[in-house]
C-alpha cells in the first residue's frame, strides 16, 4: 500500500500542526550564517557544521529540503521498537512513544531519507496490527456477554 497516496497533510489541522511541533534531532551538513541562537550552549552567532540539535520537524523538514542538515530518525521507528510492535501491538500505549505518532511517521515518510521504506512499513503493520487487535477483542466481548 503506498501511503503516500493516501496521506495528505492538511495546513488548518490541529493534529498536523502539533505534529510537526514535535522534535527530531538534526546534524547541520554546512555552516549556516546567524542561526546561532539555536543552539544554546553555544556562544557562536553561526551554526557549524556538524552540530546536532532538535529542531521543530517544520524546521528540519524545510532545512533537510535545502541539504542544509539531515535527520535522524525518532528511535521509535526503528528496527527494535518494530520488533516489539510486531510482538503485540495491544500492549504498547503509542501515546507514551509519542503523541503524534502515526502523523509524525507520515510526514517522515514523505521526506527523501533512507528509512522511508521502514517507516512506511512499521506505520502499515502497526495500525493493520492494532486494528486487528481491535476487531478481535470486539468480537471477544460478545463472546463473553
């Protein structure tokens, strides 16, 4: 399934707004004239190269368009938190990962990173998964009534 397709940010959602409030740790690939304020410790009027900060992703996504920093992806969309995902998704509160996790990981997924291909399928199995988990536990309820 190509979640590209299905997905479209939307500029007056609430949701999307906060989502990409939240922060992503970016390393600047180049020196950027006086954005030094961004880093705090950091007494410098300029931002060099190689220095890692989390930004808003708004910012990290505009800034990584320009190859001006690249972005690390959130721990919770790599390989070991897919593997406790896939284990039982019903036990994990994806609210304590993140608040916006599965709006995060499509805007992640649209940027031209590396992990795009593993965000896409952790966001596809996960919510097929928890919808599962869901569905089941329904019918269980019945069940049991």
């Amino acid at each position: 399934m190509n979640l590209e397709l299905v997905y479209c940010p939307n500029y007056f959602s609430i949701d999307d707004i906060a989502a990409t409030e939240e922060r992503v740790l970016c390393k600047f690939e180049r020196p950027v004239l006086k954005l030094g304020s961004l880093d705090p410790s950091s007494d410098s009027p300029d931002v060099v190269a190689g220095t890692k900060l989390e930004l808003p992703f708004w910012l990290a996504s505009f800034l990584f368009k320009q190859r001006i920093v690249s972005i690390e992806v959130p721990k919770f969309y790599k390989d070991y938190y897919r593997e406790i995902l896939n284990a039982d998704p019903s036990v994990v509160d994806l609210k304590k990962w993140g608040p916006h996790y599965y709006e995060l990981g499509l805007h992640l997924q649209r940027l031209n990173i590396r992990e795009q291909s593993d965000i896409r399928k952790i966001l596809y199995d996960s919510s097929r998964r928890t919808r599962q988990c869901l569905f089941n536990s329904r019918f269980t309820r019945k069940e049991t009534v």
